[in-house]
C-alpha cells in the first residue's frame, strides 16, 4: 500500500474542503491579476486604461459603459486603479509577512530552545511589545521615518513578529524533548543545527499557517495606512488611497467607495479562509474515519 | 494571594519600563525631523530652533532624554509641542469619549460573540459551523474604514440620521432622556463597527475551547443524566472554557484602541485614537511618546485584572 506523506494528506484534505477550494481559488485570482499586471506595467503597458490618466471630460462617471467600474473625481479609471493598487497590497502583505517570520522564528526558536533567562528576557519583551495597540505603533513610526512602500513593508513586519514568537517558542518546547533530538544532541550535533535542521521542519506546518494568516494582517494594515495618507504615495494608486480621495464625494458617487473596498475585502477573506483551511486539514486529530 | 501579586507586581513594573523604552525609542531613534515645522524650513531662524531644542531638551544625549520625558511624564510636566498644553490633560480630556466607546464596543463583542461561538460548537462540524466560521473571517476581512463609509452612506443618505462628533450638532434637547439617546446614539454606530472584528475574534475562540471541553468525561455524564443540550453547553461545556475568553479580552483592548484611530476619525467622535491621529500629523512627538506609553501601560493593567479575575471565574486556578 503506499503511504501518505503529511504534506500530501493535508493537501486532499485541503482540496476536499469545499471553502478551501473557493478560497484558493479567489487568492489564486487575485494573485495571478497582480503578478499580471506588475508584469505588464514593467513594460509600459496597462489594460484597460492608463491608471493615472486625467481626463477631466470624464470625471465621475458612474460604473459602466467604457469605464466599468466608473471614474473618479479627475476622470481616472476606477478599475485601472484597483488593478494597479493589486500589486501593492500584495507585495506588501507577502514581503511584510517574510520579514515578520524572520524575525518570529529565529526568536521564537533561540527562546523555546534554550530556555532559562534568554526565555525570560525575550518573553517579557514579547509580552510588552504585545501591549502596544499595534496599528497606532505602525502609524507612528511610519509617519516618523516618511511614507514609502519599502518602509510601510518594513515597519508592518517589524511590530507585527510577535505572535509567530510565541508559537514557535510553544512549539520549540515540546519537540525539543523529542527523542530524535535527544539522538541528535547525543550525537554531538551543535545547537543551531539541532534547531534548525531537526526542530524546525518538525515544526514547519503550524508555522506556515500563521505565515498565510498574517498576510491579509499586512494588506489591511497598509491598507488602513494608506487610507490615512501614510501609506504609498500618489499618484500611484493603492486600494487605500483610492478611497481617502473618493470619500469626499461619498454621497455622490459611490463607486470610489465600494470597490476598492470589496477588493480589499476579497483578498483578505481569500488569505484568511484559505489559511483557516490550511490550519484544519494540517490537524492530525480532527480526520473522520 | 498577596506573593502572587507581588510577584505580578514585579513582573509588572519589568514590563512598564520596558514598554517605556519602547515607547520613547521607537519615536526618537526613528529617523526624521522632530520638529513639527520640517528640517530645512527656511523661515524657521536659527534661534527659534535652538530655544526648541533647549525646550524638548533635544540638544541633550538619548539617555538623558529619556529620564526627561520620564520624568516630565510622571510629574505631569510634559507639554505637546503644538499647543504647549500638559499631554496628560490632553489625554484626560479625550479618555472617558474613548472609554465609553470601547467599553460598549467590548461589550458587544464578548455578547455577540459569545453567542455566536456556542452555536458554531453546538452545530460542530456540521453545516451551521462551517458557515459561522466563514463568517467570522468575512468580519475579521472587513476593513474598520470600508464599513464605516458604507455606514454612513447607508444611515445618513437612506435615514438621514445625524452620526457625526458626540453628540447632534446645536441640538437643544427636549429632556435628559433625549439627550442620553442621542449621545448613545452617536457612540452606537462606531462602537458596532469597532466590535465586528472582536465578535469574529471571540467566537473563534471559544468555538476552539469549547470543542476541546465538549471531549471531557463530565460532558458525557452530563448528558448521560439526560440534561438538555443548552444545560450541557451554557452550564458545563461554556463554564470550563471561559478562562480563554477572559485572556481574550486582555489581547482585544489594544486591538480596540488601533481600530479607534480610524474609526474616531470617520466618525468625528474625540477619543483618544483621533488625539493619536492628530499628533502623528503634526509630528508632536512628546503626545505620541505619552500616548504609547499610557496606552500600553492600561493594557498591562488589563491582562493583570484578567489574571485575578480568571482565579475568580475558575475555582481550579489557584494563585500562589
């Protein structure tokens, strides 16, 4: 009979999941239409309509027609712009999550691992960091050092580390009493190999869950932020900023509202239940036989 | 008891000087002007410049810095740079608007969802579970700011409902009564917003508990004597997996006040997220040291009156 590797039955137990399925596939859109079009504007080209073309003959114009989803108050195309805030939003929630992880891992891993006051020092700072309204400490910092998207991804990550900390330091405690560890310290094997070659993949599932939990964490922090003028700067269009300029007409014209909104929305639900998903068809105990 | 506390103590005053350098460090090593007019403003004379930097006591090395706005803060001292007025006051003005709003915004999450995390555990597993799940996400996704603006176009265009600031702008009121619906009113509307994420957040969370407690024997006696099904979760199942709720409160007080800087915004409503918001714009950095500080330092107290009311709630928690 051929057996199952981990991966592989998550992975069926993944695709048998009904909102699995419809998650990967609303992230895998997403996705691919940012990819697409990051590709497409590195050579100049943007569909259907120049996201920054002002065309003050159009202004406002409700969704469609030629503009689909309408154009806003300088006559720019809606759709064009969300298309372009895509890959913002994505690159930030994937780039913020691995500087994130970086940093929760290698924490989280010397802290279980080791123990004694190294465990003490680093939790305590875990403790008080987590007390801080985390957005309000983006918000500051990002304000401080000025708005771009290499610091947006850089400050969303650095605050944003600390529950990935915990869990790995959780994890770390009860694999390194494993015996395969024990074997290996036996063996004479240094600690950061023990750590990293024999604890970590043991300790790679739970670990990439948070991974995908904490990207749509990231693209409504930039979002929020860029929302409040402290993200991307114009006139490259984020979802953020598309509405922070549509909000004044907001009785008006709707459109500037709604959409970026629901695209926000979307890829964050897609992240959050395809991560959901994940986390359950990784769980050992709840197969049904 | 009284060891335990002084223990918690301890581990307290640890983590308030921690959170202190955080909060001080985080904003002066941060590079970028402190001064709220830009560094190279030419109409700024040179003079004007040093006498502020005197002022701040900016001239001086980091660590003397630090012990001044340490000690300005606990003295009371410390002014904002815009309007030279004592940040704690600033800050006592602004907090009972922003307690009152999270306090019913706390409490709306830890009832909704309640509610809805026991009725995931009743259906567990099953259709009704599934669909409370992808709810919950479909909350925890809504952006705070998308929903308020949907909010207000709904509520203002359709009703024509007031819902801006405090209170209904130049409104004299008939009786208290009419006074106190209309202020409750106004802090209603971005309250519901503010809890959406802590309902969705609370749910998941007792629905994790809850399954787990819905495993033990006692469940099984339970309804071997033929209790009925609400006995069994609210009285046995809800009983022993409400110590996770209380932490949970503990971690949704300073996700409460990040979603307040938004929302207090929309919604004109004068908390302490919009004093945030306001003096990150003018980059009055003693008010955001301060403001950091006392924010972090309410959520420590919080996560220890969660401590001792777990002991409280659960007679199986001793505290030694």
């Amino acid at each position: 009979m051929k057996t199952e590797t981990p991966v592989q039955r998550t992975l069926r137990r993944f695709f048998r999941n009904p909102v699995g399925v419809v998650s990967f596939g609303l992230v895998a859109v997403v996705i691919t239409v940012a990819a697409s079009v990051a590709v497409l504007s590195f050579f100049g080209w943007s569909i259907p309509f120049d996201p920054n073309a002002t065309n003050l003959e159009a202004k406002l114009l409700p969704p469609g027609g030629e503009h689909w989803l309408g154009t806003d108050n300088l006559g720019r195309d809606v759709f064009s712009r969300i298309l372009q805030g895509s890959y913002i939003s994505l690159s930030v929630g994937f780039i913020a999550v691995f500087v994130s992880l970086s940093i929760g891992v290698v924490v989280g891993a010397v802290s279980g691992y080791l123990g004694g006051w190294v465990d003490n020092v680093l939790m305590r700072a875990v403790d008080a960091i987590m007390c801080f309204p985390s957005f309000f400490l983006i918000l500051t910092v990002v304000a401080m050092l000025g708005p771009n998207i290499v610091n947006v991804i850089v400050v969303i990550g650095l605050v944003s580390w600390t529950g990935t900390a915990r869990l790995v330091r959780a994890e770390f405690l009860t694999l390194r009493e494993t015996e395969y560890v024990r074997a290996a310290r036996c063996l004479g094997q240094g600690n950061w190999k023990i750590i990293f070659r024999h604890i970590l993949p043991n300790a790679a599932a739970p670990i990439f869950v948070t991974a995908v939990l904490g990207i749509p964490d990231a693209i409504l922090a930039e979002a929020g932020l860029s929302y409040l003028g402290f993200g991307v700067q114009p006139p490259q269009a984020t979802w953020g900023n598309i509405i922070t300029d549509g909000k004044v007409y907001i009785l008006d014209a709707w459109w500037l509202i709604v959409f970026p909104g629901l695209a926000i929305f979307l890829s964050a639900l897609g992240f959050y239940l395809v991560g959901d998903s994940l986390r359950q068809a990784a769980e050992t105990r709840s197969e049904r036989t | 008891m009284i060891a335990f506390l002084v223990r918690r103590c301890l581990v307290g005053v640890v983590l308030l000087f921690l959170i202190s350098v955080i909060s001080f460090f985080i904003i002066t090593l941060t590079p970028g002007s402190p001064y709220p007019w830009g560094e190279l403003n030419p109409k700024i004379s040179p003079e004007v410049k040093e006498a502020y930097r005197k002022k701040f006591h900016l001239d001086k090395p980091l660590l003397q810095q630090y012990g001044f706005i340490m000690r300005d803060l606990f003295s009371g001292e410390l002014r904002s740079i815009k309007d030279q007025r004592p940040v704690l006051r600033k800050i006592g003005e602004r907090l009972p608007a922003t307690v009152a709003l999270n306090a019913l915004s706390l409490a709306l999450s830890l009832s909704f969802g309640l509610w809805l995390g026991v009725y995931a555990v009743r259906h567990y597993g099953r259709f009704p579970d599934v669909v409370t799940s992808v709810l919950a996400f479909v909350f925890i996704a809504l952006p705070g700011f998308w929903v308020s603006y949907l909010a207000v176009i709904g509520l203002v265009d359709f009703t024509g409902a007031p819902i801006l600031g405090l209170q209904t702008y130049g409104v004299k009121y008939p009786g208290l009564a009419a006074e106190f619906f209309d202020r409750f009113w106004h802090v209603a509307v971005p309250a519901c917003v503010l809890a959406i994420g802590g309902v969705a957040a609370q749910s998941r969370f007792l629905r994790a508990t809850m399954s787990e407690a819905l495993r033990e024997d006692y469940i099984r006696t339970a309804r071997a004597k033929g209790l009925s099904e609400d006995e069994v979760l609210y009285k046995h199942a809800l009983r022993n997996s409400i110590r996770p709720l209380v932490t949970g409160i503990g971690l949704l007080l300073p996700a409460l006040i990040s979603g307040a800087v938004i929302i207090e915004n929309i919604f004109a409503y004068p908390g302490i997220g919009r004093l945030g918001y306001e003096a990150v714009l003018e980059r009055d950095y003693p008010t955001l040291v301060a403001l950091n500080f006392i924010v972090a330092a309410l959520v420590l107290l919080g996560n220890l009156i969660s401590d001792l009311l777990y002991a409280w709630v659960d007679p199986r928690v001793r505290i030694e």
